[in-house]
C-alpha cells in the first residue's frame, strides 16, 4: 500500500527534527521536503514573492512526488509542505491521491506557544521574524486547522513532539 503522511503544524512545532527522528528509526520511510528544496536551490526557506522561486520550488516538488508515489507498491512517505489552510490540505490530499497514494494520515503537530515559539527562534533562518509575528502565525495556524479531521485524511494522528515518541508507528 503507498501510504502519504503529511505534517502539520505552525512554524517550529518541531515537524522536521520528529521526521528525522522517525527516519533514524525507519530508514525505509521516504521523505520529501519543501523546506529543503528551498534550501538546495536558493540557499534559504523564506524568498521574495515575486521571485518566482516559491512556483519552480512547487514545480520541482510536484515532479518529485509524482516519481517518488510511482515507484515502489508497498511506500511510505511523509511529506512536509505549508499546509496551514484548508483548502493547501485538500488540494494536495487530491494530488496525492491522483499520484498514486491509497491513503492519506495527517499528524498534526500540537505544543504550547511557549514551546513553539522558543524552538521558532532557534532556528537558523529567522533573521527578520518578529515574536509578535510568531505569535499570530501559531494562532492563525490552530485557529485554520481546528476542523483538520473534515479535510479528508483517511486518519488524523496527533504528535506532541514533547514526547519524543513514534506513537506505533501503525499511524501509518
């Protein structure tokens, strides 16, 4: 079975370290990152909206995963694409599908914004970005992604990375 996991969860949540950890663990689970073919190609994750870069970055991804989900029968594969709204959700839960996937799980990274925001600010590339910035990103985030179950996931897993754990791993 090719089976999608999608994170998500406002900036710093700790999505791609709990991905890593879950690739320690499982070496034969895929991963694709937007963030990181940001970085391969224009060196930052955070690019001026006219560039264009964000459009050949979906492009590229695009074409990443339609070859990654036509590969192997039996695939496991988290992705980590923006998907702070709704409608991001349910269009790619679509993309995903039409690639190939046969189910869909969302894990949703859930913490406190003391947590979040100390992680945030952690990170390398946040030269420019305001705490008050970081605070309305995490609200609008759980505010958006409050009825995540009816987006259309085949299962919704939420990941509390304080934790520290792989919940069974059958989430997916």
């Amino acid at each position: 079975m090719k089976t999608v996991i999608l994170t998500s969860g406002p900036r710093g949540s700790g999505k791609s370290t709990y991905v890593e950890l879950v690739q320690k663990i499982h070496p034969e689970v895929k991963f694709i990152s937007r963030d990181q073919l940001l970085m391969e190609i224009f060196g930052a994750t955070s690019l001026d909206p006219y560039s264009g870069g964000h459009e050949c970055i979906q492009k590229i991804f695009l074409d990443k995963l339609k070859d990654i989900l036509s590969g192997e029968d039996d695939l496991k594969l988290i992705v980590d694409f923006w998907n702070g709204y709704s409608i991001t959700r349910q269009s790619l839960i679509e993309i995903f599908h039409k690639y190939g996937a046969e189910c869909v799980v969302c894990w949703q990274f859930v913490l406190p914004l003391d947590v979040c925001l100390d992680w945030f600010f952690k990170k390398p590339d946040v030269k420019g970005y305001s705490k008050y910035g970081a605070i309305r990103d995490y609200k609008l985030y759980y505010k958006e992604a409050k009825l995540i179950e009816k987006d259309g996931f085949d299962a919704v897993h939420y990941i509390n990375p304080l934790q520290l754990s792989i919940p069974g791993f059958p989430l997916i």
